[in-house]
C-alpha cells in the first residue's frame, strides 16, 4: 500500500531512541522529511546520521527538553521552518519513572505532568497554525496502554498518561472541523532502552534478574513475546498517513493482546 507520505513533514518527538526512533526511521522510509528531537545532542546527532544512512531520505535534528515550558513551542518552529511547514506532528515525550503511590511526592507528580502532559499540549498548540495550512494534516500521541489497563509501580505513568488520551479525544471533536486528525497509539511491552530501565527497577525490587522479569512479562501476551520497535512503528505510520484519512480520534493499542478487555 502506497501511504501517500513521500513529501510529507513531519515532526517525531522523542526521537533519539525507542519508539520514536522507529517511528521517525519508518516514515523517513516511506519519503517524509524528517525532524527528529531529544535532549542528548550527541545521541540525536547519531540517529538523525543513522535515518539518513539506512533510509537514503534527509533528515534534521532539533535539541531540547520537552519538559521545559518553552522548549516545544521553539522545537516545532525550528522544525517548520527547516523543511517550509509541517503535515504530521508525532508528540512523544521519555516516560514518567517507576514507583508506588507512597513512594512519590509532589516534585515527580509535577515532573511527569510536564513531560507525559503538557509537553503535548504545547506541541499540539505551537504545531497547529502549519497543520491547518495542510492538506494532510495529522497528530499522533505516543501515550500507553496503561491508560486501559494500569501497571503496577507505574502510578505516574497510568495516571498522567489518561489526560493526554483525553486531551486527543478532545482535540479531535473539536479541531476535526478544521480537516486536522488527532489519534493516539497505546504500546504495550515493547523491547526497548525504556522497557530495560524499567525491568531493571522490577528486578531490582524483586531481587530477580532483567531476564527473568522479560521472561515473565512476555507470558502476559497470547503471542508469547514482546513487540519490536519496529512493528510498533507500523501501526502506527499508518495512523499517520494520508491512508487512514478517515481515522480520527482513535487510541489504537498495539500491545499483543496484553490488554484484557473488549473494548
């Protein structure tokens, strides 16, 4: 299938590593200029090198902390003015830390609604006077499927991530009218550098190995394993591109069947 993205801008935070690399590195694939963004310069500069090299399609970078209330609003800018405007916005930011409700105080919880929040709600604002000059317009949100189904130890990530959901569903009732689409893409286990951080934290805690915490969270899945960057970054280019003109609204999870429920 022909996704119609070659031409296309687009934005992926949160791009140096994990998901948003996957994401960045497929639609670079499918021929959309690229801007990818993350805090380490040097770790960006390395992926936006790494896009470029396996993909043949260019590839910019912009530095900076999504949590700092000023920062979204000059990345997109940047981003906007390398390649003359901006189709595709995929808002993804590092995820809240681990930790029980009684272990976290009031500096996590503001921290974690910074970067799990409101670094959306400014990309999304700063990004919509050149997504409304688009004829193909769309914004992703990268949140979790722990917004369906809470994680134990992660109460910063359940909860913080729940208003983001909210805050696309709301987007797209109400910009939708203006031909902008608003979906969200909810992961499950995923193998990647965050997965690690947390499974080692897990381990930690349990007084088990990395290996043995994988093991056990790969038999929660019907497929017996966790999903590849990669596979994600399917899902959810897709979500992106002109070929799903009319999804909107949406919260695809892409978890492998570890979410429980019907709907």
């Amino acid at each position: 299938m022909d996704l119609n993205l070659t031409g296309k801008t687009a934005l992926v935070t949160g791009s140096s590593r994990g998901l948003g690399f996957a994401v960045a590195h497929l639609l670079a694939v499918e021929g959309a200029n690229i801007v990818i963004n993350g805090r380490n310069p040097d770790t960006l500069e390395d992926a936006r090198l790494r896009i470029e090299k396996e993909t043949g399609s260019l590839a910019a970078a912009v530095t900076g902390d999504l949590s700092l209330p000023a920062m979204p609003a000059a990345i997109v800018k940047q981003a906007a003015e390398i390649w003359g405007g901006l189709d595709i916005l995929v808002t993804n930011a590092g995820g809240p830390p681990p930790g029980s409700f009684e272990s976290l105080d009031d500096d996590a919880w503001d921290l974690s609604i910074q970067l799990s929040l409101m670094s959306h709600v400014r990309l999304i604002r700063a990004a919509l006077p050149y997504l409304k000059d688009s004829s193909a317009a769309s914004v992703l949100a990268i949140a979790s499927y722990s917004v369906k189904q809470p994680i134990p130890k992660l109460v910063l990530s359940n909860s913080v991530r729940s208003a983001t959901i909210g805050l696309i569903k709301t987007l797209a009732l109400e910009i939708g009218g203006q031909g902008i689409r608003f979906n969200a893409i909810l992961p499950g286990w995923t193998n990647t550098e965050r997965v690690t951080e947390l499974l080692q934290a897990r381990a930690a805690a349990n007084g088990t190995t990395v290996q043995q915490e994988m093991d056990q969270q790969m038999l929660d899945s019907p497929l017996g394993r966790m999903a590849t960057p990669e596979e994600f970054a399917n899902a959810a280019v897709f979500l992106t591109s002109p070929a799903a003109s009319y999804i909107t609204g949406h919260m695809l999870t892409v978890d492998g069947g570890m979410y429980k429920g019907t709907f």
